[in-house]
C-alpha cells in the first residue's frame, strides 16, 4: 500500500470546479444512479495526479480520483468507472483511474490527497467506509482515443468519458461483430489491426445498454466524439 501521510494544509483550499470527466455532481443531468449495493471498505491516500495503470491523462482539474485493490481492478475492467463513498465528512464521488498492486483488501480504495480530505481526517491515514458503483457525472457523448502508434496492422482503442462502465468494445467485419480484448491498461487491442477505412464499433456496458459509431480509421494518437452517451435510467 502506498503509506499515507498527514496532508498540509493547502490541500483543504476550495478544490476547482471539475471539467471534462468530473465525478461530481453539477447538474439535473448528472443524476446519480447505484450501480451495485453498498460494501465495507478501507480508505487510504496516495499523489495522485489523475493519471496511472488505466491510461488517462492527468487531470488537475478534477482529483476526486482513486485507484482500486488489485482484486477488484480485474485487469482494468472497472477503469473510469465512479464509486460513491460513504465517509466522516460525507458522501463523495470518486472516479478510478489506477490499481493499486500493494492494496491486497477487498474494498480498499487509495483515493488522492485531495479526495480523502473531503471524506475524513488526513492525519487518520486509514479510515473504514462504506462504497458502491454508481454513474459518472459527465457531459457530452463518449469519446474514443487511439492509441499512439495504432495503424490498419495493430488498432488500440481506449472509451472514455463513458457514463456507465463499459465491459465491451467490438468492431464490425466480414458482416460480424468481432469482440476485443481489453488489456490491463484500458486499450481494447486487435493485434492484427482492424484494416483500412473507417472503422464501425459497438460499445457495451456494465448494464447491457450499446453505442455504435464509426470512426474515420486507425490512425495514431487520435481523439474522436461518439454520438451519443449511456442513459442514466
């Protein structure tokens, strides 16, 4: 477990507004809805930055982030998913964006500094609490990245800003959905490339709802909007 340290004093000043991604609740359209039933959990605090083993970039704008214990992780299934923690101070949204290999307990979630002293006191270190999968507060549709170095020989796609966790990512061919791999850090992989041309997916989530798009092809380090986002009743 990363060990925990009192945190100073800079890190209870007004935290800003999340953008992007933001696991706090902002509008009517963010309604919070459980996902799974509340179970017992430990929290403890690392420097999170936002980024980690799930492959999202750093988000400074938003820090109510945490990484999960290896067992849960399940190889990156649950990256950018939200948990509703019950803490001292209150409830708080969190959004998981790294494992955290030494966290070995069942429900033990390493939340950011910044996190944890929203939920109790960071000279406590290690407080038991109780959380649930809920939905994420974000805006717009889903997003997709490919992977730097991604071509029509080897696609690496990543889902992002999804409301409602993804467990599937498939691609159209030879008139059939082909299932892909997702890799313990958040890329659903074709080793062999998904070919040239644009590219039709189908997203599936923890709660059987499905997106499709088509992407323009499998080019490197690209960013490309969905049509649409999951439901959240």
């Amino acid at each position: 477990m990363r060990i925990p340290k009192p945190a100073p004093a800079r890190w209870f000043a007004t935290v800003l507004l999340p953008l992007l991604a933001a696991c706090g609740p902002t509008d009517a359209g963010d309604a919070l809805r459980a996902l799974a039933d509340y179970q017992d959990g430990l929290i403890t605090f690392y420097d999170a930055t936002g980024a980690g083993n799930c492959s999202f970039a750093p988000s400074p704008q938003d820090m109510d982030v945490a990484a999960m214990n290896i067992g849960q992780y399940q190889a990156g299934a649950v990256c950018g998913t939200c948990v509703e923690i019950e803490g001292p101070k209150g409830n708080l949204r969190v959004r998981i964006v790294d494992s955290c290999p030494d966290c070995e307990t069942k429900g033990h979630l390493d939340l950011s500094r910044e996190a944890f002293a929203k939920l109790a006191n960071p000279i406590d270190g290690r407080v038991k609490v109780r959380w649930r999968l809920v939905t994420c507060a974000v805006q717009g549709p889903i997003r997709y990245h490919l992977k730097e170095g991604s071509s029509q020989w080897w696609t690496a796609i990543q889902v992002l800003n999804h409301r409602v966790p993804v467990t599937k990512l498939e691609y159209w061919k030879n008139n059939a959905w082909v299932p892909v791999k997702r890799e313990p850090y958040n890329y659903f992989v074709e080793p062999s490339g998904m070919g040239t041309g644009p590219i039709k997916v189908r997203v599936t989530a923890s709660d059987g709802q499905t997106l499709e798009d088509t992407l323009p092809g499998a080019a490197s380090n690209k960013f490309y909007d969905g049509a649409a986002q999951f439901k959240v009743d």
